[in-house]
C-alpha cells in the first residue's frame, strides 16, 4: 500500500466502529474514504453486511457508490488506488488495494429480464435504496457504513435473526428476471442450514421450470455450492421441484417404490438420505474442519448420483421382490454425461464416475478382496487411497440410507477401512506402481523388451496380491524364475 492509500486508510479508520464487532479491511475502508472524499456517497453492501451480522467471517468487501463508474474510478486512482475496469457495463469496475480486491459499483436499476438470466439494460439509480431493491435476497440487501450506520430496507436482519431466506419484494418477479436466483436461494439456505420463506419456498416450486433458460455450467456451479454445504440432502427434500429441473433425470426417482425389504424409503429419498450421511462421513475426516470445510465434491456428486438410473433398471420377480440389475454402470455412464452436460472439471467426473460404477460392488474385509478393489481404483492421476476412503464413505452413507436390518455391515464397512490403513503401511501391491518390481528390473534380469515384460509383471502382481509371494523384488524375480 503506498503512503497516499495509507494515509486514507488511517483516516478513515479512526472513526470507523465495527459491525457486529467485524471491522473492514484498512484496503476498504480506504476505498470508501477516497470515493467519499470526492463527494460520491458509497456503503458497503452485500455479503460483508450479512457475515458480519451473522458473526461469521468476513472476506469480500462489495462497495456500492453514487458515482458513476468513471467517477468512481477517477476518486480511487486520486488516492493512490489502482483500478481494474472489470464489469463497466454494469456500472463496475474493482479497486486493488494492496493485495486486497474490492468490487465498486455505481447505484443502479436493472431493466427487464428477457433472458431469464441478464437484465435488457443498466440505469444508474439515484438512491442506494433503489439499489438495493433490485437485490436477490433480503439478507443481502443491507447496506453498511463507519459513520451511517445500517441501512435494512427490507428487515434482513430480522430474517438473519429468523433464519430464514426472503426473496426481496414478490418472489415470483425475482425468479422471473433472474431463474439462478431459484438456486442461488437454495445454495444459502444450505450453507447457512436456514429455513425458506413460505412465499418464496412457494415461488421456487412454481418457478422451477424457469431453470431450462439458464446456462447449464452456471447451474452446474450452483449445484457444486450446494453440495459443498453437506446439506445436499436437505436440498433434494425441501426443494424437489427445483432440483429436478436442475437434473431432470432425478425426477423418475421421486416416489419410485423399490419393492425391497433391504429398502424402506424410495429411490428420491434414499437418495437424499444417502447424501446427507455422506457429507457428515466426509467432514468427520477432514482434520481441524471449520465452518468453511467443504466435504469431498466426488463424493458429494456420486451420493446425488449414485443410483439416478435405477428406475430404468427396474424389474419385478414373481415374488414380488424388485431388482435393479447392472444400475451401478448405468448410473456411472448417465453421471457422466448429466456432470459433462453441467461443465463439471473433467478430474471431478472421472472420480465420481468410478465411485459411482463400484459403489454397489460386494466387498468383504478380506485382503485379496480390497487390494483388487484398490487396484480398480488406480491409475494414471488417481489418488488411489482417498478414493478407496470415499468408496467405504458411499458404501456406508449407502447402507445407512436403506432399511435398519441392513445397518450390520457398517461394522464390516469400518473394519474394511481399518484393513486398508494396514495394508497400505505394510506396503501390499494392488497395482504394477505399488509392486516392488519394474519392467527395468525384469530387463536386467535377462529378459527380452516387449510384451513378455508386461505379463510377467502382471503375473507377479495377482500372485503377490493373492499373497503366494512378499511384494520384494528379490522373491518377486525368484517366484518368476529369473
């Protein structure tokens, strides 16, 4: 920060109470110093507001300003601040102070919506309060400043109080101008495990089919901040409408009675059951979680997706009993193309997918058995042991979500893990870069570059995984003769 920006912060400092005990960064309070110091009136807005009411961390700082963006630009670079022109079309531009970024943006009036998603035109507002009324949710509709105090038009601080989220004005016009909206409400009610407003509870459900108009990736990267909660499950219960028009193919699960005494809830709720339990295993291992920790994506999006084509794979014995033959590799290829089509990273795809294809795979806690499964989930870019956790995570999340006389094997599921950790120090093979011997070492020995290596390798490998030989490279040569 250099001695113009520094100075700024000074003062503007002094003065400055804090929120809720939150106080903002010297870089925004800077910022707000130099737009005021040029007679453009600016608060701090959004989701700094909200956190700091909430008493949660507070990172981002948004500043909303009278000024236009030129002004506003002009103000900033005056106090030693340097200026990205970042979303000028929108009235925006971001201040960089120090390392700090601080998104600054003129008062303004959205026009109509006539894609569902962006507004038709930009007009500068004269208030911050018409501002703030063109805004999603009331709890980010407050506007804060060190000297004015809260602005709370809408009583957002009565919904943080209420923990509740409220679409600002009438609901059903919100979602109209803007469908990500619908997903956007949901991903904070699970990220601050707050309740829905009845009147927009309602409006998500009639307004739902709005979300065909909204770019799949941006409702892919939604629905990842959803999962990221570990409140997935929450959100498939409360919200079906809404999550089945984000994944149209979860809506044959809804109601689909299984037919099996191993199930005593249907394949939509199993399914959400599933998912909830599989977050609460996954942010049980993370080490020193807080409030920030996000649970395992792969296996966040396999527990949502793990069984979305067994209504397909469906069939009815003359006793009555229902099957779902080869579901798991239906369900793989279909979480493919539904993550593919929501732009998911193709490293996310990968690892769901496999976990997903073995998740209903009979393992027992045998060595044999978990070295050839650890070998399924090896390769090229895996991380072969998070993935093998993840896979016992979906098998208990999984048994947990079905019917009580199932709940046995999670004492086995838990003695599989426990077999892993020892299997893995003890250094055992499940694949040729995990077996103490390498295509080199067979050369050396004496044999011929070409296909005989790699059979010998894989014929040391199945004989030292079926434990008939240590996974010791001098035993490993003898046992191939060489």
């Amino acid at each position: 920060m250099d001695a113009k920006l520094e100075q700024a912060a000074g003062a503007a400092s002094v003065p400055a109470p804090a929120l809720n005990g939150t106080r903002p960064s010297a870089g925004a309070l800077a910022a707000l110093a130099a737009l005021e110091g040029a007679g453009l009136e600016a608060w701090i807005v959004g989701g700094w507001v909200r956190d700091a009411l909430l008493g949660a961390p507070s990172h981002d700082v948004d500043i909303c300003c009278a000024g236009s963006w030129q002004e506003n630009e002009a103000a900033l670079e005056a106090a030693g601040i340097r200026v990205v022109e970042s979303g000028v079309r929108f009235g925006g531009i971001t201040a960089i102070a120090g390392s700090e970024r601080i998104e600054v943006t003129s008062y303004r009036l959205d026009g109509f919506y006539t894609d569902g998603r962006h507004p038709e035109s930009v007009q500068r507002a004269r208030t911050v309060e018409e501002d703030l009324a063109r805004r999603d949710f009331t709890v980010n509709a407050m506007a804060w400043h060190p000297e004015r105090g809260l602005l709370d038009c809408f009583d957002g601080a009565g919904d943080l109080a209420r923990r509740q989220i409220r679409a600002v004005g009438e609901p059903r016009r919100r979602f109209e101008e803007d469908a990500l909206r619908m997903l956007r409400a949901v991903r904070f009610a699970c990220r601050l495990d707050f309740s829905m407003d009845p009147a927009t509870a309602e409006a998500l459900a009639a307004c739902a089919p709005l979300l065909d108009a909204v770019a799949r990736e941006r409702v892919g990267w939604e629905l990842d901040g959803i999962l990221a909660t570990g409140r997935g499950g929450d959100a498939l219960l409360r919200y079906p409408e809404l999550m089945c028009a984000a994944i149209p193919e979860l809506a044959a699960c809804r109601g689909f009675d299984q037919h099996s005494r191993y199930h005593a809830f249907d394949v939509y709720e199993h399914t959400a059951r599933v998912l909830t339990v599989a977050g609460e295993l996954s942010l049980s291992r993370v080490d020193g979680a807080g409030p920030d920790t996000a649970p395992s994506p792969s296996l966040m999006w396999a527990a949502l997706l793990h069984d979305v084509e067994k209504p397909a794979c469906f069939t009815l014995d003359e006793r009555g009993n229902g099957h779902f033959y080869g579901h798991p590799e239906r369900s793989a290829e279909a979480a493919r193309a539904i993550m593919g089509r929501l732009a998911c990273p193709g490293a996310l795809v990968r690892d769901a997918c496999l976990l997903i294809r073995y998740h209903d795979r009979p393992l027992e806690a045998e060595r044999t058995d978990l070295l050839r499964m650890m070998g399924l989930l090896s390769g090229s870019g895996l991380d072969t042991i998070r993935l093998m956790n993840e896979l016992l995570d979906l098998k208990r999340a999984d048994t947990l979500g079905k019917a009580p006389s199932c709940f046995y094997y999670v004492e086995d599921i838990e003695r599989m893990r426990e077999m892993v950790r020892e299997l893995v120090a003890n250094r055992e093979p499940y694949s040729l870069s995990t077996l103490d011997l390498s295509g080199r070492d067979l050369i050396e020995a004496g044999v011929k570059p070409g296909r005989q290596v790699g059979a010998l390798l894989s014929r040391a490998l199945d004989a030292a995984i079926d434990g008939v030989v240590p996974n010791v490279r001098a035993e490993l040569l003898a046992y191939l003769g060489l």
